[in-house]
C-alpha cells in the first residue's frame, strides 16, 4: 500500500499507510484543516487512494461522497464491518485488489 499525503497549500498536514490511518487522519484534519479533507474528497484523490490500495467498493461509496465528514464516516463503517466480519464475500484489501481463486474464466474448448 502506498502513502496518502494531505498537502494543504503546498504543505504536507497528514499522512496515511492504511484505510485505519487514512481514517484516523481525516477526523484529525476535519477539527484542523476541514479544507484540507475536502479538497481531497471533493478531487476524489482519497476515492483514488482507496481503490488503487485494494478497496474498490468502498472507493465507489466515496466517489460519491457530499463531503468530508460523510466520507470519513463511510470509511469508519467499512473498517467497523470489516472487523465484525458483516462485509460477507471475499475479504478485501491489502492485496492490491488481487484475491486468491478469483480471476477471468478460461474459454471452454470445444
């Protein structure tokens, strides 16, 4: 998983390794740097981010995020069901979006 980096007017204010950080640093920057997060949301860099780190339904979810706050709790639910084991199906992330006996079907030969 790569870094996220909050910049605020040319400034690195937070950093993120994990969807945990990423969502502990939002709530952190909402009391701080709200402008910071929305930018981020709004650009769907965060959206970006989360896909391209393995997580692609929850990046749809904040593609169509109403703003920061909305996406930081969308992101505090995914990790909550994540950990409760409610999300169901294939677990997801860490992986690069990449799950063992799950790929394209071969063509039948006739």
């Amino acid at each position: 998983m790569s870094t996220f980096y909050f910049r605020s007017y040319n400034r690195t204010v937070g950093r993120a390794d994990t969807l945990e950080q990423l969502q502990k640093e939002m709530d952190r920057l909402i009391k701080e740097d709200i402008g910071c997060v929305e930018y981020h949301v709004k650009e769907g860099h965060i959206a970006f981010w989360v896909r391209s780190s393995g997580y692609p339904e929850l990046a749809n979810s904040l593609a169509r995020a109403h703003g920061s706050v909305e996406a930081s709790a969308m992101i505090k639910d995914y990790l909550n069901r994540r950990t409760t084991g409610a999300l169901g199906g294939l677990p997801q992330g860490g992986t690069r979006g990449t799950a063992t006996g799950v790929g394209p079907k071969k063509p039948r030969q006739r």
